[in-house]
C-alpha cells in the first residue's frame, strides 16, 4: 500500500472530490484532506492511500494536472519529521 502526497489543491476539494480524482487510476482505500483545525477550512494538500501499482500509475497522470486553475502536485508522501510541539497561548 502507497501513501500519495496531493498537493496545491483548490481549496473546494474535498474528501469525496479527491476520491474521484484518483479512481480512474484504481483502487482508492483511504482519503484525507488536510483541514485547518481553528477555521475547519482545508489546507489545499492530502493524501491518498492506493495499492502500490495503482499508486504509480495516479502519480503519472495526476501530476501537473490544472484542477480549477491550480496545477496538482502529486507525489510518494514521505514520512512526517517530527518537530517539538509548540505551545499555544
């Protein structure tokens, strides 16, 4: 199983638009748009999780690709580095 970075999302997208992007490419078994947690507003990227070669194929035609104006970058997610959490006041 491959974790997708989709990035420069419009800020419309949601799960279920992200879902349909990446169906034609195969079998989608997970969505998250990431959301900004004080305005609930998304953040413009996400991820997708696909079986390994589904998940190339999607990168290849996804990529680049103009969705209402903004050009999608999609790509292998890597792994989050960890940064010391900050405090809010």
């Amino acid at each position: 199983m491959s974790k997708i970075y989709a990035g420069n999302l419009p800020f419309s997208v949601d799960e279920d638009n992200l879902r349909v992007m990446f169906t034609p490419f195969g079998a989608v078994e997970d969505v998250t748009v990431i959301r900004d947690r004080d305005t609930g507003r998304s953040r413009g990227f996400g991820f997708v999780q696909m079986p390994d070669a589904d998940a190339q194929t999607a990168i290849e035609g996804l990529n680049g690709q103009d969705v209402d104006g903004r050009t999608l970058r999609i790509s292998e997610a890597r792994p989050r580095e960890q940064r010391p959490r900050q405090q809010r006041w």
